[in-house]
C-alpha cells in the first residue's frame, strides 16, 4: 500500500526536525488535533516504513552514522588537557596533534603581543568540548545509569505502580479522550482514519 498525500507530506515533514505535532501542522492539521495525528501517523506501518527509509538515505548521503556520532562523543569524552601541553622550552604545535585531539578541541585563541625590546610573545588558549555531557551521552547509550526522576515519570512506572481499579479509571479516561478528539476532526482528517483505528 503506497502512501497518501498527506502521509508523504507528513514524512517529509518529520525529517525536518522530528517533531511530529509540528510536522502535522505543516502538513495542514489543526493545531488542536496535531498531536493526536502526528501520534497516529507514526504508528501507521507504511509511514514507518517510508520514515525509516528516508532516514536511512539521508543518512547514506551524509555519511552521518551511529558510529561516527559515537566516535566523536568518544574523543570529546576522552579527551585529556594534558594531550596539548608543550614540550619544555617549546610552544604548542597544533601540527602534532592527531585527529582525535583535534576533534576535541571548541576554540582556539591566540593572544600576540610585543614587547619593549620588540620580542613577539605569542599565547595559545585552547577551550575543549563538553567533557562531562559527552561522558553522559555515552553513558545514557550503553545504559549505564537511568534518570530516575524520567523513569518514574513515564507512563510504564506509573501504570505498573497502579491498582486494577486505577488501571481500568485510566483506560476508561483514555477512551473518553479520544471520542472527544474523533469529533474535533474535520471530515478529510476523519476519512484518512482507518476503520480498525475507530474501534473502542
């Protein structure tokens, strides 16, 4: 089943910045209803099909991997300020410096200044990445700490935590929502819904 129109429109959309609720306002839904239509586009299979696709050629054309995003966390995380300090007697080359140590490095500045008896005296300022927020992107990828505070608060910890009666209170809230949402539809949004989607 190819996609419609408005599912091609919405996929182009969400590449632009992956908010959906945005992209669906793009794409012409209502403000009022943009969320719960980006929600449903998003799990529809052929737009998530055609979404994965279409991330994985951007990807291709620009060489942007999950690999090379890794690597690049990695030298920022890794890096080590001692890597750039001088010889003795010498100034810092940054001719020497490798690939990793470079890819480091947020600024450079270079401070010039002569003195009385006309010496050049040259300083070099170097400002690395983030450190400590690369070493948690990492960490958050391999998993190695969760957010306490984001764990408790998804709705899988607090459904877990419920009892049955609040549990079918939620689902029946759940239920109630979405009616009020199916009649603030417009008459196009309403037929793009599949019939399976519609049933209680």
């Amino acid at each position: 089943m190819t996609l419609n129109s408005r599912q091609s429109r919405f996929v182009e959309e969400y590449l632009v910045d992956l908010n959906g609720k945005q992209a669906a306002i793009r794409c012409g839904y209502s403000k009022a209803t943009a969320e719960a239509q980006a929600s449903r586009l998003l799990r529809n299979v052929q737009v998530r099909v055609a979404l994965e696709n279409a991330m994985k050629a951007r990807s291709k054309r620009t060489e942007v991997t999950a690999d090379r995003v890794l690597n690049e966390l990695a030298r920022i995380a890794f890096s080590n300020m001692r890597d750039y300090w001088p010889r003795e007697g010498g100034t810092l080359d940054l001719l020497r410096l490798d690939e990793d140590r470079t890819g480091a490095i947020k600024e450079i500045t270079i401070d010039e200044k002569v003195d009385r008896a006309g010496v050049l005296h040259r300083r070099t300022h170097l400002k690395l990445h983030d450190k400590l927020g690369a070493l948690t992107s990492l960490a958050r990828h391999l998993g190695l700490f969760t957010d306490r505070h984001v764990a408790e608060s998804s709705i899988e910890y607090r459904v877990k935590m419920m009892t049955t009666e609040e549990r079918l209170q939620l689902a029946s809230d759940i239920f109630k929502e979405g009616q009020m949402l199916l009649t603030m539809l417009t008459p196009e949004e309403l037929v793009e819904i599949e019939p399976r989607q519609l049933a209680p």
